[in-house]
C-alpha cells in the first residue's frame, strides 16, 4: 500500500496524516473502508479526524450563505413530523390499492390493505373517495377521517393548468358546492379540516374538483370547468 | 444576532425533538449550510435533497450526536453539509469504486477542548497559503470538490504515488503549521 515513506524523524505521528486524508477524503476502496472503521472503533484517532474536520470546515467560512427556496423546510417537515400528512398518507396504505384500482371512471369502494405495519396510534379513515377525470387526466384520491373531520388527498395523475388553481368542492345532495380549498401545486399530497358543520354530510357526497383562476374562485362557487368528481363512500 | 451559544441550544432541543428548536435551527443555519452544499454540488436540485436530508437526519437522531467539544456547533454542521454533499458527489461517479462515504464517529469529548475552536477560524487558509500553491489547491480541491488521490493525480497529471507523496508531506506542513 503506502510504500513511500513519510519521513521517520518527524514528529508527526502517521494517524495523524491518515486521520488527514479520512477527513478530505481523499481515500478509496480498501484504504477507505479500513480508515472509516478505524475512525468508529478508535477514539483516539476519531478525535484526529475531528480535529482534522475542524480544521477543514473553516474553507467553508469564506462561502457566502445562500437562502434556500421557501417551500423546502416544509418538505423537511413531512418527513420528520409523524402527523404530517405525507406520513399519515403513507400509513393509510391506501396509495397502493387506489394505484391498483384500475382506470374504471367511477368511484370505487376501495379495499385499504391494511397489514401488520399499521401503527396502534395510526389514524384510520372512516370513509375513501376517488376522484376522477373522464379521461383520466386528472385522478385525486381521497381518505376522510371521521372522527376528526381531516380530509387527506393525494393528487395521483394531472396537476393544475399554468397559472390556475385546483379547488376541491364537497357536494351534499342538492346543496350547493361548498369549497375546501385549493390544491397545493408543490405538493402532492393535502390535508383539509373540513369545517364542522359539514362533517355530519361527507358521506355519500360528491367531491369535485374544479379548475379556477390562480389562488381559486372569487365568487365562492365554482366558476371554471368541474374536471373530476367523485362520490365519498364508507369503507 | 444568534450565537454560538443560541445554536448549541438549539441543536441540544432538537435532539429532545423540539419542534421550535428545529424550525429556529433551521432559520439560522440553512443558508450557511445551502450554499455550502450547492458550492460542492453545483446543482440546485441536488442540493435541495442534500440540504433536505442534512436536517432530515439531525432530526431523526443526528442532533444527539453533537457533543460539546472541540467543535463549534456551525463547524460540527458545516462538515455534516459537506460531507452529505460528497457523498452524493461520489453517487453519481460511477468510476469511484466508493460505495459511501465514511461516517465520521463523534469521539464524545469532554469541555477540556471547548476553548480552542474560535482560534482555528481561518488559521488554516494562512497555513494553506504557506504550502505550494498546487498543492494548497489539491487540498482544496479535495475538501470542497471531493477529489480523490485519483481524481488530483489525473488532474495533475502526475502518477498515483506520487500525489499521494506530494499531498502526504503537504498535510504534514500544513499539521506543523496548525500545531504553531
């Protein structure tokens, strides 16, 4: 391996330039995978990288700071945070079964796979919903927790038109279109709380989705195109 | 103005996973630790995922492993930055034969070295200065493009061992002139 000699006389001890070179990391292969254990299992030569890694981030003193884009900590917080609603989504198991569904244009009862994995604190849905373009170029799936009234929704297929917005409606009977929002266009997945005195009415409503002027409608009814619908059904 | 204290708090209630912790954390270090990232990366995308799973993991457990030692809390996240943006550098190069990069323990240190961190801010770039200029840049190079004894050999072209020569006695000035 290292055949040239660093010099006997000097003072330097040899971990000290290995503890150098684990720090650049300048090593590879068998030199690197050797070093790296070393650095775990050796405290006293983990402290020279240390010392070394010390050393070596102050070059990065001179880079100057550049403001990350906005939405990124709230990515961050999808994955860390347990109640986020990427996380419970991913929990409800439910993305695989609707992926599965097929492209049958109406509502399907959907069967949630639910397997051992679930956790005891998982939330669990009382009722789906899929919502669907004719042509299927837009497919939003839906699962509502009754019990706390959260709406969680995942735009699977299609996204809003440049400069438009997704408004999700809730339609109960012959009630008029009631607005839950608009979908995020970063995101694909949404959390909604619907509104109290809805909550006795989601099942066996419509949902719908429209498309509306950027930031949704300004009158409080619909005022672009309803691409998909769907009906919310008990499980 | 956040201190070195306030971040070692910070870092300190993130890993008792406090929430306002993590966001105040995350207001005062990510630009820092963005443009060290997109520095090594020099892609935007890539750095966002990078800077992503930097907080991602101090989060989920990284943020315990900061000891208050030798290291200043932006020092000890500034290697993290870099580190995780190596590691994704050497990803994407199918021709070195590295997997993943090092884990670097946390030797657990004890106060005893708290005192000596503020002195060491841009000491090196002064010991850098002192070594040949080619060899100050392989350093360089190695620290903030991820070059490997192979990438500086072929970049300066000058045979395998002989980088590893050249760059051996340089880290031996450059721990000569640290040590001053």
């Amino acid at each position: 391996m290292s055949d040239e000699s660093i010099n006997p006389e000097d003072d330097i001890p040899r971990d000290d330039v290995l503890a150098a070179e684990l720090s650049l990391g300048l090593l590879t292969g068998d030199e690197l995978a050797q070093a790296a254990r070393r650095a775990r299992i050796d405290q006293t030569f983990a402290g020279l990288v240390e010392d070394w890694d010390i050393h070596f981030s102050t070059l990065t003193d001179d880079i100057a700071p550049v403001a990350p884009p906005k939405g990124v900590f709230k990515k961050i917080k999808a994955d860390a945070y347990p109640e986020s609603p990427k996380r419970i989504w991913q929990n409800l198991g439910i993305v695989p079964a609707f992926l599965c569904a097929g492209a049958a244009a109406i509502t399907l009862l959907v069967a949630l796979q639910f397997g051992g994995y679930m956790q005891p604190d998982t939330v669990t849905p009382t009722s789906v919903a899929r919502v669907v373009a004719q042509d299927n170029s837009l497919v939003v799936a839906a699962a509502y927790v009754g019990d706390s009234g959260q709406l969680f929704v995942e735009r699977q297929v299609g996204a809003s038109a440049q400069g438009r917005s997704l408004e999700l409606w809730v339609i109960a009977g012959d009630a008029a279109p009631v607005s839950l929002g608009i979908l995020a266009i970063d995101e694909t997945i949404d959390e909604i709380i619907v509104p109290e005195n809805l909550r006795d009415q989601m099942v066996g409503a419509t949902l719908a989705i429209s498309d509306e002027p950027f930031g949704g409608s300004p009158t409080g009814a619909p005022t672009g195109a309803v691409l998909a619908a769907g009906e919310i059904t008990t499980l | 103005m956040t201190t070195r204290q306030d971040i070692e708090d910070m870092i300190f209630r993130v890993a008792l996973q406090d929430r306002s912790a993590f966001e105040a954390l995350y207001s005062a270090t990510s630009a820092k630790l963005f443009g060290i990232i997109l520095r090594v990366l020099k892609d935007r995308a890539a750095a966002e995922e990078v800077l992503q799973e930097v907080y991602l993991r101090l989060w989920q457990g990284g943020a315990e492993t900061f000891a208050t030692g030798k290291a200043s809390p932006i020092s000890w996240l500034a290697t993290i930055a870099r580190n995780r943006s190596i590691d994704r550098l050497r990803k994407k190069r199918p021709s070195s034969p590295l997997e993943d990069a090092p884990e670097i323990a946390e030797p657990g240190l004890g106060p005893e070295g708290l005192a000596i961190a503020a002195s060491e801010r841009a000491q090196i770039n002064g010991c850098l200065d002192e070594l040949n200029p080619d060899r100050a840049a392989a350093v360089r190079g190695a620290y903030l493009d991820g070059d490997t004894y192979a990438d500086l050999a072929a970049r300066f072209d000058v045979p395998l061992n002989t980088m590893r020569t050249w760059l051996r006695r340089s880290l031996i000035s450059l721990k000569d002139c640290l040590s001053k």
